[in-house]
C-alpha cells in the first residue's frame, strides 16, 4: 500500500520562502476577505444606513413595520423622536421604541 505525503513545493533560494511567495500565500486569505467585504459586509452596511435615514425622516402618517411583525401607522413622535406613538387598529395606539421599526412601508401623501 503506498502512502502519500503533502509537501511544500521546493523554493528556488536555498529553501527559504522569499517576499513574492509569502504574498501568494496570503493572497486566498485577502481574495476571501474581499470577496466577504463585497458580498456581504458592504451591502448590509448601506441597508442600515438608508433604514436610519429612513427612519429619521419619519413624519405623521407614515405607515412602517416593526421588529416583532406589528403593522401601524404613525401617529406622532415622544421623547424626541426615541419613541413614536403608531395606530394598529381602530382605538388602539401603542408605543414603540426608534429601535424597533423594521422599515417604512408606505410614506405619507402629505409634503
């Protein structure tokens, strides 16, 4: 039965790696990373940024979702703007906190 080895290949300056393979030998581990950043970092980081503006743009009459799946609209602001007052149904208003929209469905028609 034979009985294979995995070897380094053999290096050109007496058995020592130089500066050029030492960058080839990173360079998967920076491809990878690029490709993470690209695919998957970058994007998330813009859909953050536009829920933030998006949120910060919220007036009365816009109608949003929230993180626990709750549909309202809004009908004014507390706190600031930490805290927005949102109406589910018919005589029921409920608090929520900034943190907790999810995302804007629907702008009001106003201005």
């Amino acid at each position: 039965m034979e009985t294979f080895l995995l070897m380094a290949p053999p290096t050109t300056q007496g058995g020592k790696g130089g500066t050029g393979s030492m960058i080839i030998g990173f360079l998967p581990i920076i491809l990878i990373f690029l490709i993470f950043y690209f695919l998957v970092l970058r994007p998330q980081t813009k859909r953050a940024k536009d829920l933030q503006r998006s949120i910060a743009a919220l007036k009365q009459g816009d109608r949003i979702v929230t993180t626990g799946g709750l549909f309202g609209t809004v009908v004014s602001d507390k706190d600031e703007g930490s805290v927005f007052v949102i109406k589910i149904a018919e005589n029921v208003k409920v608090e929520v906190a900034k943190t907790a929209i999810a995302g804007v469905v629907k702008k009001s028609k106003e201005g």
